[in-house]
C-alpha cells in the first residue's frame, strides 16, 4: 500500500489517540469502587438472608410466648378453683381431700413448668429481637457505605468517561483527515495485535515490539520510496520513521 508519509506520521498521533481512549476505559473499567461496590452487595445479601432468617425465628417465638400464656390461663384457673375448694373446706372427705391436694400440687408444679418454658421463650424472644436490630443497624450502615461508593464510583466514571468522549472527537477528526484505506489497514492491525495498529522506527528499534530491527530489513526501508507503508517484520506493525517528511 502506498500512502504520503506526513499520512503515515499521523498515525501516530491516531495511536496516541486510540492509546488514550484504551487507557481511559481500562482505568474506567479497573476502578477498585466496582469490586468495594460488589463486595458490598455480596455482604447486604447475607445480611439480609440473615434478617429473613431472624424475622422467622421471631415470629415463632412470639407465637410459642403466646401459646405458653394461653396454656397457663386455665391452669390456674383450675389451681384457684381446687385451692378455694379446699380452703373452704368444700371436700371433707379424707381420700378426696388427699386427691385434691395431689392436683393441687400437680397443678403448681404444671404451672411451673410452663413459667420456665414462657420465660425461656421470652428470653430468646429478647435476644432474637436485639439480633434482629443489630442486623437492621449493619444493612442501614451497609447501604449507606455503598451508596458513598457509588457515588465516588460514578463521579470518576462520568470524568472518564468525559476525557473519552474528547480523545474519541479528536480521533475521529483526525481519521477523517486520512486516507480511508490507510485508516482501515490500521484499524485491522490495531485489532490484531491488541491495540497498537502503528510504530514509530526509533534508530533500530520498533517502539511497538521493542525488538531491532535488522540490517537488511532497515536497508529495504530506507531505499523504499517515502510514499511506502512499511511493516515490522517482527510484530507486524506499521512502521514509521518520525522525521518522515511527504515526498
């Protein structure tokens, strides 16, 4: 291909622009607030599974509180009612008045039972419902760390993304300034190779590959009329001399 090689220099300057825009959206991309901001999440989920979990846990100790104090009121009930019997000495028989003591008795320790089982209940209830507050404290402290992240994330994202539009109008103004085919053969190098579609011949060496160029590969250039696109025979790059001038 041939194309005057003040066209070919200013493919340099179209790298520098497209190394630019690369970097910007790599910089965009890397931004350390993206995996704070994912982390984050990952840890609101647990949380939250946490706080559903706990919330179950909730509602079923509220309902063992409730059945505990429903399955006390006619227990003593009936204790009050068997003590009133016989305190006013309504059971004068002497093996009826054994049995009523017996229930008595029973009743007390019935009760007993289910106060120790109401107030184990209660107990978990309290610390189920401080743990329930806890959780509620850490989401609140949690979404509002990822909300700071976001907006810093989105400031910085809105810079870049700034700083590309405007490497992206001078790279497009500058194409359009370039022979088309030029441009495309720089284009198909540039994706091929990773990003870098031309190099500059610094003495010896490629500046894209960094290797040397040889003897007789740099004799051929030299005797090759300016107007001939050149390649490193290493990377494959477009090569350009930066003191090339238009023949």
């Amino acid at each position: 291909m041939k194309a005057a090689a003040s066209a070919q220099l200013r493919l340099l300057d179209l790298q520098a622009e497209d190394t630019a825009i690369a970097r910007a959206n790599h910089r965009k991309i890397a931004l350390p607030e993206h995996a704070v901001i994912s982390e984050g999440k990952a840890g609101r989920a647990k949380l939250n599974a946490s706080l559903v979990q706990v919330r179950t846990r909730l509602g079923d100790l509220k309902l063992e509180v409730e059945k505990a104090e429903t399955d006390l009121v006619p227990v003593r009930e009936r204790l009050a009612r068997d003590i009133k019997r016989r305190d006013d000495g309504l059971v004068t028989d002497p093996r009826g008045f054994a049995a009523l003591n017996d229930e008595i008795e029973h009743l007390g320790k019935r009760i007993s039972d289910l106060e120790d089982a109401e107030l184990e209940a209660m107990e978990q209830l309290e610390s189920t419902t401080a743990e329930e507050a806890s959780l509620v404290e850490q989401i609140t402290d949690l979404e509002n760390s990822i909300r700071a992240v976001i907006a810093s994330r989105d400031e910085q994202t809105a810079q870049f993304d700034a700083e590309i539009a405007t490497h992206t109008a001078a790279r497009d103004a500058l194409a359009a300034e370039l022979p088309v085919d030029l441009v495309a053969l720089y284009d198909r190098i540039r994706v091929r190779t990773g990003g870098l579609g031309v190099a500059e011949l610094k003495g010896r060496r490629c500046s894209g590959c960094q290797l040397e160029v040889t003897s007789t590969a740099l004799d051929e250039f030299a005797a090759a009329s300016a107007d001939e696109v050149q390649y490193c025979e290493q990377c494959e790059r477009i090569l350009v001399r930066a003191t090339a001038v238009e023949a």
